[in-house]
C-alpha cells in the first residue's frame, strides 16, 4: 500500500480543512495506507495523532520552512494539499 502525506490544517484542529484532512486520514487507513500528516496550526513537535504522525510548522509558507525535512524522513509515495 501507499505512503500518503497529507499537507493541511493539522487533524486536531477544530477548522475546515482539519476535518478535510482528518476523515481523508482516516479513510486512507481503513484502505491499508500509512498516513502522515504535515500540519499547519500544530504545536512545534511531531505528535502522534491517534492512528498517525503529525509533523509540524511554524506556519510560514504554510508548511514550506519543514516540507523537504519532511519529505526525506517520510518518503511518501503520495502528496495531498
């Protein structure tokens, strides 16, 4: 199955895109996908979010100033913004 990192609101966050982001995370691992999350409005650490990692931002660029740490340590197969 697929890597998938998805690029949004963080999947805690009360908004819009964090619920876009938290169902389609949680869809995906129904499916059999491993899921990251890159999230904006997160707090400065990776976390773990119920079934899957969130990393980070400082919110600059929306996500810009950590997507390529980001990408080296996931290796995703998939990128959803």
């Amino acid at each position: 199955m697929a890597r998938i990192l998805l690029v949004t609101d963080s999947p805690n966050c009360p908004t819009g895109m964090g619920r876009v982001g938290r169902e389609l995370g949680r869809e995906f691992i129904k499916r059999g996908h491993q899921v990251f999350s890159l999230g904006w409005f997160s707090s400065p650490i990776l976390e773990k979010w119920r079934e899957w990692s969130v990393f980070s931002t400082n919110n600059n660029y929306y996500g810009s100033d950590v997507f390529d740490q980001v990408i080296s340590q996931v290796w995703p197969d998939i990128v959803i913004t």
